[in-house]
C-alpha cells in the first residue's frame, strides 16, 4: 500500500514538471485566481496568436525592418531639395573707368546691398562602389530575416500552448479520476456504516474505510490545485492571466492531422537565420563599396540676384551642372574593420545555422522515438487500468460474500485510482511527444 501511494506521488511530480517546464510558474498573483474560461486546443491556439506580446513584438521587427528597407531604397535615388539664400552687405563696390579722348566716361557699379539665391536641383548618386545598392540588399534581407523571426516565434508560441494545453487535459482527467475514488470510497463507507448499524460489521473495518476516504480526499485536494495550476499557466498563453483555463478535448485523441504523410515543412528559425546571414554579407560588401571613391552630381535651377551678369545687378534664371569626387585615401583602417565585422557576424550565423539544423535533425529523431516509446506505455496503462477495474469487482464480489478482507477490497480500490491516473499521465506523455514532434516538422 505504501508504495502504491509512492507511486502517485512519483506520478504527481512527473506531470507537475512537465506542467511547469513549459512556460514557468506562474506569478503568486494569479493563485488567487478565480475567473474561469472553458477552451478547446484551437480556441487557445487563435486566442494564443492574437494577444501573445512576442508576436506582438516580433510584429513591430517586421515594421521596423521594413521601414529600414524603404530607407535604403530611397538612398540609391536622387535627391530632390530647395533652397534659399539672402544676404545683405552695407557696401558696394563702385568705379569709374575713364575712356581716351573724345570717349564717353564709363562708371561700374557692383551690388546694391541686397544678395539672394533661391534654387531646385537633383543629387544624384552617379558611383559609390556598391555601398548604396549593397546596403539595400541587406535592408530586403533583414525584412526578410525578420518576417521569418515571427514565424518562429508563432512557432514556438503554438508548440508552448499545446503542451500546456496536454498538461491541463492530464489534470483534469487526474481530478476526475481523484473524483471517482472519493465518490468510490465514500459509497462504501456508508455501505460498512450500514452493516455496522446492524452488526455485519466492525467498528474496526469502518475506521478502516474511513481513514482510506482521508487519504483519497487529500489526493483529491492536491490533484484540484495541479488542475488550477495547469489552468493558470494555460491562462497566461491565451492574453488571460489570473484565469483558469478548462480544457476541452479528450487527452485520448491525437493532434496529430488525420491521414498525415509525416511531412515537414521549411522551418521559420533555419530560414530567418539564413536571411540574415546574407543580411551581414551584403552589409560586409557595403563596407567594402566604400573602400571606392563616391562620384555624386548636383543639377541645380537657380533664380537669384545678382546672377552671373554682375553688371546687370537684377534677378535673373540660371543652371548650374557639377561634380564631385570622395575618396578617402587613409582612415585608420576603419572602413575595412567595418567590413571584417560583418564578414565575421556572417561566419558566426552561417555556424549558428548549421548546429540549429543538426539541433533540429537529432530533436526529431528524438521526438520520433519517444512518440513510440509514449504510445506503447499509453497502451500498456490502458491495458492496466482494464485489469484493474476488472479486478476491482472480482473482489467486490467476493467481498459482498465475505471471502475478501476489508484490507483487500480497499488495496483494489487504490489500486484502480492509481492505474486511471497513471493512464491519464500515459496520455499526457503521448500527446506531449507529438507536440515535440510536431514542433521539429516546423507545424
């Protein structure tokens, strides 16, 4: 008897890790949680998607990087801008030039005080070395890179809200079957209360029943408060902290779709880690583009006074057409660490890359093979807990005519509870290894 009961300890303890190894305990505020939701797995899964601040998060990194993306685009085009001058100066310049004999006297007069300048033009990028179109590339890529990042992290997110919502299913089945025990346990203490009343029984076989009653309710107790606590740790997945998520759904039925070939799909994380690796190379060749001299020309309309006509000193239109040539010779070498940097940030995600692949490979042979090892003790503890209830009336029968001990009836009792809640923690066990599996399939 004492190591049946170890035994659903031992069970407790398993499916209670299991419960808070997948988001963490939830915060001493939400145990006094009253508020109680009923779901089924795809109503956490929509209500999971639409409130969950990482994919929130990764929602404003997708807005970010696109933004970024449309700034680097608009780098490699010209640049339309206006601009504008006045000045005034408190003296001009005057001279007079005297001609030869019987020539008229001439007298020059530059500016009259008032200077101004009011012109459009175009800045055109005419060379760079590849700096602007490579550092575009690496903005489309880092769009990219974090388009797929969110894609991860719904990943992750859906993977996190099945397994709480398979721990959730295992305690209440635990608590229901908890519930049967008491309700077992206490039919047969009135049916011995009875007998005693009217001597076909002892007041010893009734402490008996009542003292296993205790026991059964205390287990019931804690198996209610693991049911809480799963549902408060499935609550804070869904946007509904402080509330008890009731699972809806058979813990027996798999999540696997039906008629599933088994096919994976691209993961998001692999993906998001190869954008940005080539991300960081478009970003090591724009470093390098500016090794290059940078050509840039200016066209520019000017409508200003004085002009270029000095001598007429009034407002006039005109265009001016230029060129210009930026080739830093020596820097310290610091264009080129620039680019060593991101060439090294490419290696490092390039390795990144291929151990999350080989992380990947190895989690799903893993998962393919505790999936197996799970179903067959599914099997087995199904099996059991048939034989047990089978058991459980052979030795009612028996005891209903007296050929079995108080101590025998009530060892099968316990018994049975033990099989039902090691079934449900069997189930649990399989749908947590399909969620694993399905997670390394990138669904």
């Amino acid at each position: 008897m004492r190591e049946n009961l170890k035994n659903l300890a031992v069970a407790a303890a398993v499916l209670g890790a299991l419960a808070f190894a997948v988001v963490g305990a939830a915060p001493a505020a939400e145990v006094a949680a009253t508020d109680t939701l009923k779901l089924d797995l795809d109503a956490c899964l929509a209500r999971a998607a639409g409130t969950a601040p990482v994919l929130q998060a990764a929602t404003a990194a997708i807005d970010e990087a696109a933004a970024l993306e449309h700034e680097a685009r608009a780098r490699t085009l010209p640049v339309l801008g206006a601009g504008g001058a006045y000045q005034y100066t408190t003296e001009h310049m005057q001279k007079q030039v005297t001609m030869g004999p019987g020539l008229p006297s001439l007298s020059l007069e530059f500016g009259d005080g008032h200077v101004a300048d009011v012109s459009l033009g175009l800045a055109l990028p005419l060379y760079t070395g590849g700096e602007l179109s490579h550092a575009a590339a690496a903005a489309v890529a880092g769009s990219r890179a974090a388009s797929l990042r969110e894609g991860s992290a719904r990943l992750d997110l859906t993977r996190n809200v099945r397994q709480a919502f398979c721990v959730a299913l295992a305690r209440r089945d635990q608590l229901q079957a908890s519930d049967l025990a008491v309700a077992r346990l206490r039919r047969h203490l009135t049916v011995v209360s009875e007998a005693r009343k009217a001597g076909g029984a002892t007041d010893e076989a009734c402490l008996r029943a009542e003292v296993r009653l205790n026991q059964a309710a205390q287990r019931r107790r804690a198996a209610a408060a693991a049911c809480d606590s799963a549902g408060l740790v499935l609550g804070r997945l869904v946007g509904a902290p402080g509330a008890v998520v009731s699972p809806l759904g058979d813990a027996a039925a798999t999540l696997l779709p039906a008629g599933d070939p088994g096919t994976s799909t691209a993961r998001a994380d692999l993906a998001a880690l190869s954008a940005e690796h080539e991300r960081q190379v478009e970003l090591a060749a724009s470093a390098r583009g500016r090794l290059l001299p940078r050509v840039l020309a200016d066209v520019r309309a000017h409508y200003a006074r004085p002009g270029v006509d000095l001598l007429a000193n009034d407002w006039m239109g005109y265009g001016t057409v230029g060129v210009s040539v930026d080739w830093p010779l020596w820097d310290g070498g610091a264009r080129s660490a620039r680019s060593g940097q991101a060439a090294a940030r490419a290696r490092w995600l390039e390795a990144q890359q291929r151990d999350l692949g080989e992380a990947v490979a190895t989690a799903a042979a893993t998962a393919g093979s505790a999936l197996a090892a799970a179903r067959d003790q599914e099997a087995q503890a199904g099996e059991r807990a048939r034989l047990q209830a089978r058991l459980l009336e052979m030795v009612e029968g028996r005891y209903g005519q007296q050929s079995a001990t108080e101590t025998e009836y009530l060892d099968a009792q316990d018994e049975l509870t033990q099989a039902e809640l090691e079934r449900a923690l069997a189930r649990a066990r399989v749908r947590l290894a399909e969620t694993a599996w399905l997670w390394t399939q990138g669904r």
